[in-house]
C-alpha cells in the first residue's frame, strides 16, 4: 500500500543507518530508547498521525480557524486531535517526565514529528508554539511560574503563543513599543498592540499562556530594553485553578494565504488596563531569552517546510505511479502502444528526482541537528559539546531557509506533476504549496537568516563553526571516497567544498574589513551555496551507507531503497552540483549592481 | 504617483526604444499606428485597465465564478468591465475591421494587454479565449460559420472556449473519445465529456462558441483521428438570432488555487442526444488546425505570466520605498539611527533586482515574438518570413515554459518583500502567487513545453531557427560590445551563446542518434538553458540601448531609468549568468540518474 505523509523506510534509515540514533540508549539518560522503544514510538506517531491528525489538515484549510467577536472557534476534528496528542503526551515528548514530559531524544522526538506535522503543520503549530513557551518558562521562570504555568503547558491542558510582532516592529523587533508598568504588588501593567500571533486565540483549551515582548517604562531604547513577560489569556490564581480575563483581547485574525487552521491573530492587551503579567526572567534581557529559543523556533519552521515537501512528494509520485497518461518514449511512434504510468516519462522522473533528494537531504539535515543536541546531552567533553552547538548554531539559518526554500519548490514540482489536477483543491498539493509558503516568511524572513548566517554565525568563534562542519564534511567525502560507486561523487563535491570555503573567506572578508553592504548583497546566495554543499553532503553520507549495504548485499525490497540513495546523490552531483558552483562564481564575482541601481532606476514612479 | 501593473517607461521604451515599432507604419497595413497614435492606445488601455478592469481582480478572486444548478455567475463589476472592453473594441484588437477588429499591429496589441492582462488576467481570459475561437472560425470556417460566429465573437457580443481535455486525455490529446456522428442536415451530434474548460459557462454573455475536438465515427485512432467542430451553447439561427438551447450543459466547476473568476467547466456534450455542431475545417484535421493555432495561445499564457509578474514588481517595489523598517547597515550600529525604505537593504534590492531584470526580459521577449508576427505580416521577402516564423516556433515554448517559471519565481519574491503582508490577503501578493501557478500547467505543461522544444523545434528545418537566433544574438552582442558600458557584459554572453550551441548539438545528437529517453530528461534545462541566454539577449540589447542613451545625454528622469537596464544587466551577467553556465554543464553530463532510478527506489510503497 502506498504510504503518505511521510517514507517509513527513509525515516528508518536516517535513525538507524545513517545517525545509529540507538547508540544514545547506551547513555543512562536515553536508556530506555533503544530500537524497539525508537520503532514503537514511530509507529505510534505515524497512527495518530494518520487516524486523528489528518482530518485537522483540510478541515483547517476548508472550516479554517473562524473569528466571530474577540473570540476563535476551530473545527472540531481540532478538538479530537489535541485531545488524542495530550492523552498520548505527544506534546512535550523531549521534556523531563517531572514536568509532564516523555525525556525522548530529540532526534526520536523529530522522527514523530515527521509524521504529526506532516498530516498537518498548521493543527501542529499549536503544539510547536505550546512547547515553545513551556521552554521559556522552564528556562526563565522562578519556581511559582514553573508551578503555576509549565506542566500545563507540557501536558496540553492549556496552549502557549509568543507575542513579538508589532505593527511597526516586524523585523526590526528593537522598535516595539509594547509596554510594562510595575505594579506594587510586583506584577506589571502590559499596554500595547502585537499583530500576528499565531494561536494566539482559539478555543482548543480554556486558558492560553503569551509570553510577551515589551519595554519596562524608562528602558533604554533598542533591543537592550526589551523584556519578557508571561501574561496568561486568564489570569491565574495561587492554587493554578482560573481567575478573571487578563484584558487580553484578539481584535480579528488576518485572511492569509494558507495554513487557516491556524488563526493569525492581532491582540490588544491591556485595552482597558486591566492587562497584568509577571517578568519572565531579568528585566532588559528579553531578546537574549528570545534568542535561546530561537534556535528551537527556526529549526521548527525547517521541519515544518520538511512536512510540506515530504507528504508533497509521497503523494506525488504516487500519483506519477497511478496515472496512466502518453505512451512510453520508447515506443513513440507505435500507435498501438498502451499509455504508461506517469512516472515512466523521463521529465517527470526529473521532477520526481528532483523532489525525492531534497526531502531526503533537508530530512538528514533536520534530523542531524536534532542528534547533535542529544550528543551534547549526553556528552561530558565541554569541547564536543561546544563544537557541537557551534555547528548548529551555523546550521540552523540554513535548516530554517534553505529548507524551506527547498521546500517550496518542491511542493511547486508536486503541482507540477499532478497537471491541472495540482491547482484543485479535490487533490492534497495546491493547498501543501500555500501552506508551505509562510516557512519562508515567519521566525525571521529567509533573507534575515542568510543575514544571520554572514553576520552572526560565520564569523563565531574565529570562524570555528564552519570549520568543524568542513571537517565533517571531509570524514564524510573521505569514507565515501573508499567506496567504488560513491568515489566519483565523493571526488566531485570535494572541489565544491574547498570552493565553498574560498567562498566563506571572501565574504568573512568583505563583511569585516571591506564592505558591509556589498556582502549583504552577496548574504543569501552565500547561504544558499552553504545549503547546497551540505545538500550535498547529506546526499554523499546516505549514498555511501546505502552501496556498503548494497555491497553487502541487501534483501531485494531494500536494494531498491539503497540503489535510489545512490541515484539521488548521482542526480544532485551531476544535475544540481554544476549550478551551485556558479552560485558560488555570482558570490566570488562581488557584484555590486544591486546597491549602485539608483533608487528611480527601479522605476515604477 | 507610483504606477501600478506595468511601467509606462518601460513599455515605451521597448515598443520605441528596443524594437522601433513606430516603423512599422511605414507600411500602408499599418500607417495609421505612428508613435502618437500607439502611445493613445497605451494610455486608453492603462485608464480602462486601471478603472474597469482592476476591480474584476479582486471581485473575481473573493466572490469568484459561482456554480449553481449547471449555471455559473460572473461578478458584477465582470459585466462593466466586459462592456468597456466591447465598447471600446479591445477584444480584437490586431483583427481586420470587416469582422470588428481594429487592424492594429500586435505589437502595440500586446503593449495594450500588458495593462489589460495585468489588471486581471483571470477575466481577460475571456477575452483571450474568445479571440481564440474567433481565429478558428476565421481560418478554418466556411462562410456561414463566419457569417453567424465571426463578429458576435470578435466584438464579444459571445464568448468562445476550446473544449479539449478529457478526464483521461489530458496532456495526451490523441487519447480522447468524444464522438461526432453525421446527421443528414450535414451537421454532427456530439457526445462526451470534456474537462478543465476555461470560461466554459457563464452568464457575461447570451451564447458561448465552444470550438470542440471529437472524434467522427470511424476515424482513425490517436490524433490522425481528431477533428475541430464548432458546438454554440445555444443553437444558432440562419438569420444569426439564437434558438434552442444545445444539450451542452456545465456540469460543475473546480474548486482552484487561484484564477477564481475564470469558471473551470466541466460540460457533458450530447447527454440527452441534443448537441448538435457544424465541422470546422476539413475532417481529421482537428490536431493540425489546433497546432496552428497553439503558437498564439501559449504566447498568450507567457504574457499571463508577464501580467502576474509585472504588477508584483511594481507592487514590490513600491512597497519597499514606503515600508521603514530597521536602520541603514552603514549606521548599523548606531541606536539612534532612524528606519530606512527597506529598498535601501542590500537584500531587498537583490530580490528586486531579480524581479526587474525577469521582468524586463519576459516583456521584451513577449513583445519581440508580437513584433516578428507583424514584420512577417508587411513583409514581402518569403524568405524573411519563413526566418521569422522559424524564429517564433522556437522561441514560443521558451516563452510560455521560461517565462511562466520566472514569472511564478517573480511573485514568491513579491510576497517576500512584503513578509508576512505578503503572506494576507490585504495585500495583493498572495493572489498574483496563486493566480500565476496554473500558467506553467495549463496550454501544455511547462514539461510538455520542453519536450516540444526538444522534439519539434530544435531539429525544424535542419536546425535553421536555433542558428537563425544565433544570429540575432551575435548581432546585438556585436553592437553592445562596442559601447563601452555594455563591451563587459557583451564579452561575457558571447561564450555562453556559443556554450549554448555546444548544448543545443548535443542535445540534438542525442535525442536523433543516441538516447530519446536520456535526451529527453534533460529537456528541461535545455529549455532553461535557452531561456537563460534569451534572457541575457534581451537584457543585452536593452543595457547597449540604455548605455547609447546615456553616452548621448539623457535627460535626469530618463538617466534613472536608462542606468537602470546597465544595472539589470550587470546583475544578470554577474549573479545569475554563472548559474545558467552551470545548468548547461548539467545538460552536457549527459546524466541518467534520473531514469536509472529503480521505480521502487522512488520509495513511498
């Protein structure tokens, strides 16, 4: 039977072929994760996925999240999935048993995810969002906001948001003006406007936790007077049972493109002053609090493009197989010939190509990240555990845009593939092609991560970061250079590597010493170039592991899965490894044409 | 003011500066369109665009088309719109004013539907599709098909559609079963089903035209099979007035991602044995009369991606000058530093740069292919023509296929300038996304485009078109490499020109001599390969245009506008050049991963 949503073989591999994500059991932390334990808790994820997630998936794009005066209602198969995720204790699967949490390994935790988000990201966001703010108040709350707030939030009984955005404060978060008055009895009066919150109303649970950016009065101005704040939808009482409306008010939700299980909501809060909240860790450190869980928020949207592009691709070559449609080129001129299943014809095996090693490499990726936090969990070397965390630190800006990037333009090839029937709503794709288009957008534009990347990652440490990750790139070309049928590729992104290099130095260069604005210009390109090589990379480590098995000889169902790993990886070095070069020629070639454009130039006036 | 869906400099500067439309009047056909009369028909087009027609845009994306009972209602402001459009005869601008055209060349034709398709192209599909049926009637109609069909089609007094597509004949024609038995009145009763049809009910007019492709009793098989009828919605009487209704009833419409306000039909022909058509053109003719006219409609869809892509440019740029958002890098560190045009960002100005120069090539494009139809109408010099019409044949799957790619890259980068605006419906990014995804699926896939590029028109008369534009593009590379602004970029096309015909050779010899299956997985890339160096060709001859202006003197307002297209230029030849050089070595590796993949290592079973 054909699968959906997400590819059990391909999830199997990365967790135990690619990253032996059962030698964390040997750690007392993870002891109790072993293979068994790894595979029951998949199969569980990929049920509840299918059986109560799904339905969440049109049902909030057709019913959608409905506004009706300050109050939002969602579809009831809503109410039945975050009834089954919370009975499941799905919703906190990484966070420490005391707290209502599983203790999973992450990368455990990411394999279930790829199925819960995958039947529907935008249902899913709630619990992204939820386990986002139970994370601020584990890590910043003092022990009555632990008490009175975090185990409902890991367990689901309530729902979290995270309330940053302002009119005239998206991007540049330094210019909000949101708010906080201490009161004497050490809370503080919130006034302000935020503008799209997501979850930020529903009906799902009775009460909803916003943590909430605003400026103590008399703080300096800039992102060095922002501070956080944990202002509950309805006020809370010492025994943690409900008190009265917290003047938290959702003025109306936006009418957006996609992902309408989700309401986009703009919130007043403190409208009539009644709006109180307690501060969330030190006063004046609420970005750096922000910027902790960044990481977390941003790796979370790349997996969200993963859930678009993955179902996107099951359910696209799917179809490519049951679609009968034109003869076989083969037999181009007998007109006698029978038409063939879809995927039979060369150009849709580009785009079936195309789509299947992108889902393969941001699924590597997405999942690696994950692995590399639970090897700092388990680690006891201070020095792995920071060249761990620098790796990711630069890795995140290209898990979160580049994989979403990526994703987007998968799902666009899963349209593709579908024909007209990929623009109709009857069939899944126009809708995974809308609903993928915000990951490029939220938790800072694409283009603010390829700024990241230049600006605060490539230059950590002296550089350290992007070291490392060419260390484990060249392990990874040099294990498969000993391999005969991943030599050629091993030898082919070596070059590309040592390139990208040249390319990190000029634009290290160009930023710090030379000029700021021309590396700018040159961020996104930089970044997609990083995304391709370790695209790259992803695709030469599972190749490899796949021709050892295949040496090794692999029973017959699972040799066609290893053969497509090498195919992939064959595909990306000859197709797409020629264009990344020339990607990295427009960063070397250090263009200037976008910033000399004179501003009429662009015309339009 | 800041101008909206097209920018008047830039249409005049093609139609005068570019191609010197303005000597086409030198020729008694066209002596009427001196530059005064082509810059009123411009400017009359923009006023009707702006007033009557951008209205439909939205109305026909929130109310849409809606079905009910087998009969479909426009939106109001549909009929206005419809009405301007009749009254001022736009619906049949470049026909002869016999049959209630206006004799115009389709150059300015198609600087007049810059503005109109780009107001709403979803509604001036009905214009489009009518004209289309009209031309059939035109070419292939006997004299009382003309007498009762032309004009009522040419002055929209009735629409017209193409039914073609079955559910199980889609991107294969020849597979389709709908049959035309003879009567003895000498007309045919139809019966089948037909799909996906375009303004295939409505209620902007008393009576559609539908042009139908069935199948006579007994025909051959496959497409030599095939013929064209002409099946009016309501039968028509000697003396023109409408009769009976004729069996062709809408059977529902799609539910779709975009394009709303152009109904999607499907309509049951003969289900109770009344549908009675006349055959138009000869017998089993049908493929060779729907060929002819192809050219047209898929030049059309190219220019639905240029009316998607230009008001997304617009909007984006002007947004940009309007949005403050974050300080100048120069004065990033400076707190006090005020937010700044987000256009002054290095990374906004790469995206708009991106969607300029896309922009400016595919209208440039698009209007050269327009203007080669009218030196082929005044020409006397058969072998002119025949050059001409060879140089169309090849350039039109580049400019529905490359055009309508860019054109969708073009809006995702709107919707990015915009951010999350982009992502709501307040704004106008999120439809001209969704509206300008069919264009690389309907009129034959964007892969269907490259497979006929391939097969049909790279190898046409021995190869002659594709040396034939080599030619062109030697020759504006000539000129530009003898202005000193443009020599640089000029140097730089001249090796990819010649790269690409290393490709083009190959590609040849492969599909003739070797591979068709290897030859046709890659082409795609061939497509974009040539699509790329159309690209820079057109940029090319623009930026030596520009640069010739400039060294002349220009006045300020033009001096933007001129270094705008050095600019454009230089970014494409820098950024985007080595790319395409990449996709070109791509096609050379002759890879076949793609169709040495196992189909179950696509996985997903």
């Amino acid at each position: 039977m054909a699968q959906i949503l997400a590819d059990r073989r391909d999830i199997d591999f990365v967790l135990h072929e690619q990253l032996k994500v059962e030698t964390l059991a040997s750690h007392e932390k993870f002891a109790d994760f072993n293979r068994k334990a790894v595979d029951l808790i998949v199969t569980e994820a990929r049920n509840l996925a299918v059986k109560e997630v799904l339905p969440t998936q049109t049902d909030g794009d057709r019913i959608g999240a409905r506004f009706d005066a300050g109050a939002v209602r969602v579809p009831e198969s809503f109410h039945k999935a975050w009834k089954a995720l919370r009975e499941g204790e799905w919703l906190a699967m990484t966070e420490a048993p005391e707290w209502g949490g599983q203790g999973m390994p992450r990368t455990v935790a990411t394999a279930a995810s790829d199925y819960l988000m995958g039947a529907s990201f935008a249902f899913l966001m709630h619990a992204g969002l939820t386990h986002g703010a139970g994370k601020l108040v584990e890590t910043f709350g003092d022990d009555r906001q632990k008490r009175l707030f975090l185990k409902k939030l890991y367990t689901g009984e309530w729902t979290g948001t995270m309330l940053l955005t302002e009119p005239e404060a998206g991007s540049d978060v330094g210019a909000l003006t949101t708010t906080a008055v201490p009161q004497p009895d050490g809370t503080y009066a919130i006034t302000g406007n935020k503008i799209f919150i997501s979850g930020g109303e529903h009906d799902l649970t009775p009460n909803i936790v916003h943590p909430v950016l605003a400026r103590i009065e008399g703080a300096p101005a800039g992102t060095a007077g922002i501070s956080l704040f944990l202002v509950p939808k309805i006020r809370v009482n010492d025994d943690g049972s409900l008190g009265e409306p917290n003047d938290v008010v959702c003025t109306g939700i936006e009418e957006k493109m996609g992902i309408h299980g989700n309401a986009t909501c703009s919130i007043a809060l403190g409208g009539k002053g009644g709006c109180r909240g307690t501060l969330l860790g030190e006063a004046n450190k609420g970005m750096r609090a922000m910027f902790q869980m960044m990481n977390d928020a941003r790796l979370m949207v790349g997996h969200q493009g993963l859930s678009c592009a993955s179902p996107a691709y099951l359910y696209a070559v799917n179809y490519a197989r049951t679609r009968h449609q034109g003869r076989h080129l083969s037999r181009l001129l007998d007109k006698s010939a029978p038409a063939v299943p879809i995927i039979q014809h060369p150009d849709v095996r580009r785009m079936l190509s195309t789509m299947k090693l992108h889902v393969e490499a941001m699924r590597s990726l997405v999942y690696l990240i994950s692995n590399y936090h639970d090897r700092i969990a388990v680690s006891a070397d201070a020095e792995e555990k920071d060249r761990l965390h620098g790796m990711i630190d630069f890795l995140i800006p290209i898990a979160k845009a580049y994989v979403t990037d990526r994703s987007f333009e998968v799902c666009s090839l899963g349209v593709q593939v579908y024909g007209g029937y990929g623009y109709v709503r009857e069939y899944p794709m126009e809708q995974l092609l809308r609903d993928c288009r915000i990951t490029a957008i939220y938790e800072g534009t694409n283009g603010i991560q390829a700024m990241d990347l230049l600006g605060r990652k490539l230059g950590q440490n002296g550089g350290k970061p992007i070291m490392d990750l060419g260390e484990e790139i060249r392990a990874a070309i040099s294990e498969a250079a000993g391999v005969d049928r991943t030599a050629p590729f091993a030898e082919a992104l070596e070059p590309a590597l040592v390139k990208l290099e040249e390319v990190a130095r000029h634009m290290g260069m160009t930023a710090m010493y030379g000029d700021l604005l021309t590396a700018s210009a040159h961020a996104y390109p930089f970044m997609e170039a990083c995304g391709d090589v370790v695209t790259g990379w992803m695709l030469l480590w599972r190749a490899r592991v796949a021709a050892q098995a295949l040496a090794a000889g692999a029973r017959e169902r699972d040799a066609a899965f290893y053969e497509g790993q090498v195919r992939s990886c064959e595909f990306w070095t000859r197709m797409l490894l020629p264009q990344a070069l020339g990607r990295m020629e427009a960063v070397l070639s250090g263009c200037t044409a976008a910033l000399d454009m004179p501003e009429d130039g662009f015309g339009g006036k």
